[in-house]
C-alpha cells in the first residue's frame, strides 16, 4: 500500500516536471521572439538614417543570431530558421550599399510581420 503511493507521487512529480518545462520552454521562446522582435523594428529603425551614415550590421547578426539559436519549440524552429538565414544573407557584409538598403527594409518589414503573426497565436 505505501509503496503504491510512493509509486502514484513518482508518477505525479514526473509529469508535473515534463509539464513545467513545456511551459517554461513557451515563456522562454515568447520571450526570445519578443527580443527579436525588438531587435528587428531597431534595425528597421536605422534605414531611415542619413545615407552618410554607415550601417554597421555585425552587432544585429551576432544578437539575432543567437535569439534564433536559443529557440527551441518546434512550433517556432520555422520562424528561427527564417531569421537565422535573413540575419546571414543581410547581416554579415558589415556596411551595405545603399542599392541594397530597400531590399532589406521590405524584408525586415516581411520578417517583422511574421513574427508579429506568430507572437499572436503564440499568446492564445
């Protein structure tokens, strides 16, 4: 008899932690999107700048970089890979010409607009 309870209160506390976890996981992925979010309307922020001013886009790479990395539920892997590979193909070259500043600000604004859609249906 008492070690059936022991046995139940195992049981109960094993998936009282996969539960806690799944949901520190959510918060902890809402809040990575949220960041990135952040980081994104900051970089859409600086194409308004005087084209005298150089974009030095290194700092941007390296920060969304690693919130894409860090997210680990399988429902966002889609939007993190979509930001790795905005923040790789755009990021990288340091300072970009002008010619490309367009180009980027429409994507930042795309990429801006999906995470917004995902953070939505996220805080449901």
């Amino acid at each position: 008899m008492i070690g059936d309870i022991k046995i139940i209160e195992s049981i109960v506390q094993f998936f009282s932690r996969i539960f806690r976890s799944k949901k520190e996981r959510k918060k902890k992925d809402i809040s990575l999107l949220h960041e990135t979010h952040d980081l994104l309307k900051e970089l859409e922020s600086t194409w308004t700048l005087p084209s005298t001013k150089t974009r030095d886009l290194v700092d941007y790479t390296n920060l969304l970089l690693e919130k894409s990395a860090c997210i680990r539920r399988r429902k966002n892997k889609a939007i993190a890979r979509e930001v790795r590979s905005f923040a790789q193909r755009n990021c990288y070259a340091g300072a970009l010409p002008l010619s490309e500043s367009k180009r980027i600000l429409k994507e930042t604004q795309d990429l801006i607009m999906k995470i917004e859609e995902k953070l939505e249906t996220a805080t449901k």
